[in-house]
C-alpha cells in the first residue's frame, strides 16, 4: 500500500518561505515512470498544481509559481519536499503531495491527507 504524508508547519508569516516534506511508505520516489506532485487547494477555489519531481530526480514548476518555488528530494529518506518563498496570505491553502504528474488530477492514483498551511502574521 503506498501512503504519502504530508509534515510541516502550519502557519507562515509574509515573505517568509513555505516548507513542507512528503514521507512515501510502499514505494520508492525513485520508481521508474512514476512523478511526484505538490498540488494545492486555496478556500473557495480549484486544485492548484504547483510542480513534481520526477523518478530521476528532475523538477518541473507551474509556471505561475516557478519564480519562488522549489521542489527537491531525499531518496535515502524516501521523502520529497517543497519551497514556496516569499508567501503572502493567497498562499494559505490546503497542500497535498501526491504521486502522478499529468494534468488530470483524477489520473493520480495516491494523494496524502493534505495539511492546512495559513500565510499570517
């Protein structure tokens, strides 16, 4: 069973940076073919795909976001992780990680629970 777990802190101040990490049990980030997705859901709107990390390694951005994000990953910890610097309240969103990297969110097959992040000071 593979499960996805979404940690980090739940409340950032302005022009700080948004740090999360996914920890993946029952397979492995660097499984052939597979993407690693942060995907997140503001009050009131749409799922937002914010950018993946593919099986070898390689980031892909949104490009509305690409400017203050970053995705990375540690294969010894299984884990991957997101950076979203200089937040402002229009971040605060619920942000799930999530295996699969197509435009269709209905083709992902695992999702994390999804944490609740607040942009306030």
């Amino acid at each position: 069973q593979v499960q996805l777990q979404e940690s980090g802190p739940g409340l950032v101040k302005p022009s700080q940076t948004l740090s999360l990490t996914c920890t993946v049990s029952g397979a492995s980030i660097t499984t052939n073919y597979y993407y690693w997705s942060w995907i997140r859901q503001a009050p009131g709107k749409g799922l937002e795909w914010i950018g993946y990390v593919t099986d070898n390694g390689s980031p892909a951005i949104s490009p509305s976001l690409q400017s203050r994000t970053f995705i990375s990953r540690d294969t010894s910890k299984n884990q991957f992780t997101l950076q979203l610097s200089s937040v402002t309240p229009e971040d605060t969103a619920v942000y799930y990680c999530a295996r699969g990297g197509a435009a269709v969110f209905g083709s992902y097959d695992y999702w994390g629970q999804g944490t609740q992040v607040t942009v306030s000071s």
